[in-house]
C-alpha cells in the first residue's frame, strides 16, 4: 500500500486524516508522526504546510509533494525538501473562489468606508457622507496568477475599473492589464486601490516600497492577500498615519504573527486578518487531492 504523509503545522491529525483517507482509499494516509521510521519508505506522497527542517527528508521513495498552500515559500524551512519529486501547489476552484471573494468583500468595505466608520464609532462621532459608485473605483490587481485572475474577474463582474499587472504578458486575460516591470510605477499611479496577489520571491520582495507606495493616488487604500514581504509595512504605516493612503487590509504579514508591540494590531485604518483569505477546506482539498495523484 502506498503511503500518504500529512504535516500541516498548527492544524490537529483528526481534522486532515480522515477527511484524506475517505477520498483515497487506496492510501495508507496518516499525520506526521504516524510513520514509524521502518514504514516509512512506503511513503509515496506528503501534503505539507510549513515543514520542519528534515521531515521530508525521511522519506526516502516520496515521489509527490502536495503544497496546501498556492505559495511554495513555505518549504524552504525544510532543506531536506527532495527536488527530484512532482510538486502540485493548491489550486482548487474552491480556494481561488475564496480568494476572490476576500477580496471583493475588502474593497467593498473601503469604498464605503466603513474602517472610517468603525473608527468613528469608537470615538463617538457620528458623520455620515455619501460616496461614489462602485465603478467609479479604480482597482488594481497585482499579479494576474490563479488567484489575481479570480479575484480581478470577480471585481471586473461586481462593476470595479479593474487593471491588473503582470511581470509577463497574458495573451488571454479576461481583464485588461499592464505588463512589465517597466509600466508598474505609471500603474501604480492610476488606481483607487491596490490589491497585491504577488508571491514572496527575491523580486517581489519589498517590490511596494516607500517610494511606489506614494505613486498611489492621495486618498487609495490598500489590501494585501499575497505576501507580507512584498510590501514595506513601516512606509506603508507613515502613509497611513500621513493621510497619503485612506485604509489597508492586511491578511498577510512581514512577521506572523506581529510582535505583539506592532502598531499593525490597533491602526484605526488597518484592518487585519490573520492569513485567513483562502484557507483549505480538508475535506474538499482531499477530494481534489485524489483527482491529480
Ligand atoms: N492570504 C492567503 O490566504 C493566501 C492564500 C493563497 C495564496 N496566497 C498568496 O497569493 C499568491 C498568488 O497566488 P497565485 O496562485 O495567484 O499566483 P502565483 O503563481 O503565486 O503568482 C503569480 C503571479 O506572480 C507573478 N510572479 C511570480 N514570480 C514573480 C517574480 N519573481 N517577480 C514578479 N512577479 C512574479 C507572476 O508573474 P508572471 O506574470 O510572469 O506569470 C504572476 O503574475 C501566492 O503566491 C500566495 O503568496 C495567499
């Protein structure tokens, strides 16, 4: 019988095994510390969140390894990650649906303006305004992956003044976009509110620094999905707290969690979640699991 390991760092085995198992029943699937060091060579697939260093490297005959995120940043805190093995990363319909509709709920809140609003309430002020509708909102989608391309069709459908950016071109994207490092800072300069769908590479990291983040039009809000290197937290707060930018959602972080001294807890204009945008249903990840392997 061929084995199927599952790790997924803070996650509890009864949540992940048994919904696995039902949809391969021609697995041997068991958590991280189910295989005894002699089974282990049975071990043909992993499902993995955030290995620890060395656990992949016990299985000697793994052959597939399953991201359970769409970002594969997460393996490299696991140097015994065999690179002679077929990668499948989560792609789901399901998780880019979710994804999309994070999204679409985070612009909607900052168009109508309700951080403003929460932080209103707080200090007892009571100041209704109207604002535009909601095609009169330029959004920009960074990235134009699986889940900026659902998140952009999705905005696109609700109404929004949708442009994405992509490092290279896409013949056939259903959105318009811009392309090419060269077009970003004009890019940048022509949205209402900028949502990151960059992965954590070398490239993108602090690719929204100080200096891009004040092309963003006086007033523009931020919501950041995609990782939290990408952007510069501190420049981003000096632009909050300068007026520049009205609002920021951050689901993702340079550090996760915050230090808990971390102005990004209290900000008035930052609304935050804790990596929640697109997490894996396992029951609906195993079924599709068991479709590519
Ligand atoms: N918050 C959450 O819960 C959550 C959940 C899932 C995913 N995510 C994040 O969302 C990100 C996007 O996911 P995805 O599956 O849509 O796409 P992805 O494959 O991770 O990224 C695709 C986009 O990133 C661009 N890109 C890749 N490497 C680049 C580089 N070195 N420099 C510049 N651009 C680069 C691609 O450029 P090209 O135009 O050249 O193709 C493409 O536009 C993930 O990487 C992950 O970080 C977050």
């Amino acid at each position: 019988v061929k084995g199927l390991v599952i790790h997924v760092e803070g996650d509890h085995a009864s949540d992940w095994v048994l919904p696995f198992a039902e949809h391969l029943p021609d697995w041997d699937v068991r958590w991280s510390d189910g295989f005894a060091q002699e089974d282990a060579d049975c071990v043909e697939a992993a499902v993995v969140w955030q290995p620890p260093a060395g656990f992949l490297g016990h299985f000697h005959n793994l052959r597939t390894i399953v991201s359970v995120s769409a970002g594969l940043d997460h393996l490299k805190g696991d140097p015994s990650c065999p690179t002679n093995v077929r990668l499948i990363r989560r792609m789901d319909p399901l998780s880019t649906r979710a994804m999309a509709e994070f999204v679409l709920m985070q612009v909607l809140m900052q168009h109508r303006l309700l951080v403003t609003f929460f932080a209103e309430r707080a200090r007892r002020v009571w100041a209704p305004r109207a604002v535009g509708p909601l095609s009169s909102r330029r959004v920009g989608v960074l990235g134009l992956g699986p889940m900026g391309l659902a998140s952009a069709e999705l905005l696109q459908a609700m109404g929004c003044s949708v442009t994405a950016w992509s490092r290279s071109s896409k013949d056939d994207a259903p959105v318009p976009f811009v392309c090419g490092f060269e077009r970003l800072d004009a890019f940048l300069g022509s949205v209402d509110t900028l949502v990151n769908l960059l992965p954590s590479r070398p490239e993108t990291c602090n690719l929204l620094s100080e200096a891009r983040l004040s092309l963003l039009p006086v007033g523009s809000t931020i919501v950041n999905v995609g990782r939290g290197d990408v952007l510069d937290q501190r420049a981003l707060l000096r632009l909050l707290d300068s007026g520049h930018l009205a609002a920021a959602a951050l689901d993702v972080l340079p550090q996760e969690p915050p230090s808990p001294s971390d102005p990004v807890w209290e900000h008035p204009k930052i609304i935050l979640t804790p990596h929640v945008a697109s997490l894996p249903d396992p029951a609906a990840f195993g079924a599709w699991v068991a479709t590519t392997l």
